[in-house]
C-alpha cells in the first residue's frame, strides 16, 4: 500500500512536571541531550506552533490587508528541499523577514479562512505553503500533502503543548519521545507537553519503546502510539 502521510514523532524537552516553557527548561540539564536527540531522530521537517513560532522564530505580524479568504484547498512550493520548517498559522497573520526558519526552508499550514493577499505575500516572499480545511487547518489532509506533494517522509512536531495535542488528537502521531530534565516548573498556568484538549478526553495509550538515562540526570523515553 503507498504511503499517504509521513511517519510523524513528536520530541519534546520537559521538566519533570511535564512543563515546556523554553525559558524554564533552558535552565535545566538536558538541553543538548534534546538537541543530540532531535539528530538522531533524523526528522529533517518539523512543525511548530503558531505561539512557538512567535516566541522563538518571528515577532513580526503581517500588516496589510488579507483580502479575501481563500475558500479552497490550495499549495505553493517555492523551493524544493531535503526538509522544511513547518509553522501553522491558521488565518494567515504572522510575518516573515526571509524565507527560511532554523536553517531550512519555510512552510506555512493556513485553514481556507487565510486571505489571498496574504498567500501573494508568501509567494512574494518565497515561502512555500499549504491551505487546507474550511475553519482550521485539517491536519490529516495537510500531512498528506506534506507527503506526496513535498515528498516529507519523517517529520518532528516540536511545540508548543497546542499544537503537539491536535496531533495526538487527530491520531497522527505515530512516536513520542519526551527528553526529561532533572527539575521541576511546579507555576500554575504554564503550558505542558500535550495541552488543551477537551475534558471528555479518554487517556491515549502508549507503548514504552526505549528509555536512556545520563550521569546529569536527564532522562529520554521514547514510547509508540497505539
């Protein structure tokens, strides 16, 4: 059977409470063991989140007028690469200085509500993208397209908790690898790993797959969906 999605893993650094806020974990040991972890994992795409992209990635947004929504399904890719930086952005508002994020390629996730202006921006810019699903990005479809329209064969969700949990949600996660840090955030309030689901959510099943420990305490698992 051909493969319609790539093989998806979310890798993730937290403290022992599961908290993830960057600035608590770059505090803890274990930060390179994330960084080494993430390059054995060979995932040359990743996808992050709108909020993570604006923490860590761009503060700009974008400023003129969206126009009018785009109402299809549609993709761009403007450059061919071996991976790319995925960033989801439902309505189209982030902006970008250049084309590339973390040393790879942009791709931008938007739902049909993102304006057609905005799509003329990224094409302007040279930032490849993806429209799919009327009112939020649909996931599952976006994935595929990932797949046999940009040829992504493994992929890393990296944050935040938001964006991590509608993968888990909509059943694409195929692998979870959660390097621990030797701390604790124990702040009310503060984004964990898998966050922001409904409350009517059953527990998702996992399947140990590996567990490694380091002498500064840092603690990687890596576990299967079932």
């Amino acid at each position: 059977m051909t493969k319609t999605r790539p093989y998806i893993i979310c890798h993730m650094m937290a403290s022992l409470d599961g908290r993830i806020d960057c600035t608590m974990t770059s505090k803890l040991s274990g930060v390179d063991t994330y960084y080494h972890a993430l390059s054995a994992l060979d995932m040359p795409t990743t996808v992050s989140g709108k909020t993570t992209a604006e923490m860590e990635l761009t503060s700009a947004r974008f400023s003129g007028d969206a126009g009018a929504p785009v109402g299809k399904e549609t993709f761009y890719r403007a450059k061919e690469a071996d991976g790319y930086s995925v960033i989801t952005d439902t309505h189209g508002t982030l902006g970008w200085s250049g084309s590339n994020a973390c040393g790879k390629p942009l791709l931008i996730l938007l739902s049909e509500q993102a304006g057609e202006s905005y799509l003329a921006y990224l094409k302007e810019k040279g930032i490849s993208y993806i429209v799919c699903g009327k009112k939020r990005i649909d996931l599952l479809r976006a994935a595929e397209l990932l797949r046999t329209e940009f040829q992504v064969e493994r992929m890393g969700i990296v944050g935040g908790g938001t964006i991590n949990a509608a993968f888990l949600d909509a059943g694409l996660l195929d692998e979870i690898s959660m390097v621990y840090g030797p701390g604790i955030d124990g702040r009310g309030g503060m984004k964990t790993a898998f966050d922001g689901l409904p409350m009517d959510r059953e527990p998702f099943q996992l399947k140990l797959q590996s567990v490694k420990s380091f002498d500064d305490g840092t603690v990687w698992m890596r576990y299967l969906t079932k």
